[in-house]
C-alpha cells in the first residue's frame, strides 16, 4: 500500500504473549523530527490484533519512522522491530494524492 502525505495512515500488529497483553502502542516520528510521538493501539475484530490510526494533520511527505511497543499484564516488555527507536521501520509518505479530474468535451 501506498501512503500519501494529508492522509491518515492506519497500522495493525498482530501480539502474542503467553500473558495477557497490557497495553500496545505505537511510537512514529515523520522525517526530520527528532521526538517520536506516541499512540496508544486499541483491541481490534480478534484479541490478538491491534490498531491505531495517524490522523491526516500529522502525515508528511517524506518518510515516517515507527516501532511498537508492548507490555504485558506482569510487566514485561518487547519491542518491533528489535531495535525499537534505533531502528524503526520507514515508510515512504509521497506528496499529496491528487484526484484525476476528468475533462468533458462537448
């Protein structure tokens, strides 16, 4: 899939563990930021599965960096990729998508 900047841009992981999972989140920064931001990933249509969306005022073009982050209910924590914040996927966000606009002649 594509990401386009003034889009948002919807994720989802799956997490297994042989605890309950506590909480999951996201953290993302777009190119050229140097803080990341942190979003908090919400149960989705199976236990194992959760979601978050980067609403579209935060989308860039360039590329964004993430990882998540999880802990279960005893504490425990993990991270994905391995290397979390020091080696976050990257996506490329291209510039705004344009809609086609067809022409009528007459």
């Amino acid at each position: 899939e594509d990401f386009y900047s003034r889009n948002p841009i919807s994720l989802e992981i799956i997490v297994t563990d042989r605890n309950s999972i506590g909480r999951v989140s996201l953290f993302y920064r777009m190119e050229g930021n140097i803080e990341y931001l942190q979003r908090e990933m919400q149960v989705s249509y199976q236990p194992v599965i959760f979601n978050v969306e980067i609403p579209l005022d935060e989308v860039e073009s360039g590329s964004l960096q993430y990882f998540f982050w999880a802990k279960d209910i005893y504490g425990n924590e993990a991270t994905w990729p391995d290397g979390g914040e020091d080696l976050p996927m990257v996506l490329p966000i291209y510039p705004e998508k344009r809609e086609k606009v067809k022409s009528v002649k007459g």
